[in-house]
C-alpha cells in the first residue's frame, strides 16, 4: 500500500478551496495570471513554500473581494456566470 505525500501547497490551496468555496485552480489560476504581487513574491521567493501560501491567501481575498464587486454591480447575475476571461486567454 503506497501512501501519497501532499506539498505544503497543495494543502494550503486545498484547506482555502474548503473554506471559501473556490476551487484551489482558480485560486492559482488567478492568482498568478492577474495579480502583479504575485509575480513580486516568486521573483523574490523563487520556489518558496511559504510565498506561495501567502500567494493562495491574496488570491483568495482577491477573488472575495471580485465577487463582492460583481454582486454589488449585478445583484441578479449569479457569481458563475459574472467571471470574466482573463486576459490572453484563447478560450
């Protein structure tokens, strides 16, 4: 029987994806598409644990605080459909 073994990462991104309702590939997702303090943080933590856990936390509040907009903007548009592309994606 083989045991699999979890990043602290991947623990982190799972405990938040719990907490906040998002999925853990949005919150990477976002964050290191849209957000310029994330690329900040690699530069500076280049493989980091730790700056990749604070990176999932200012992911998370930022799409909190995206949905808090949508919904103050449109408040019969479900949250879903509200996301909008992000950029230079293809799809």
């Amino acid at each position: 029987m083989s045991t699999q073994i979890k990043n602290p990462v991947t623990i982190e991104l799972e405990r938040l994806s719990k907490e906040f309702g998002i999925s853990a590939s949005t919150i990477s997702g976002r964050a290191f598409k849209n957000s310029r303090k994330a690329d900040q943080l690699l530069r500076r933590d280049e493989g980091d644990a730790d700056a990749l856990k604070k990176l999932a936390k200012l992911s998370v509040q930022l799409e909190a605080e995206r949905q808090e907009r949508v919904s103050k903007l449109f408040p019969s548009r479900r949250i879903e459909r509200a996301s909008a592309p992000v950029i230079g994606d293809r799809n």
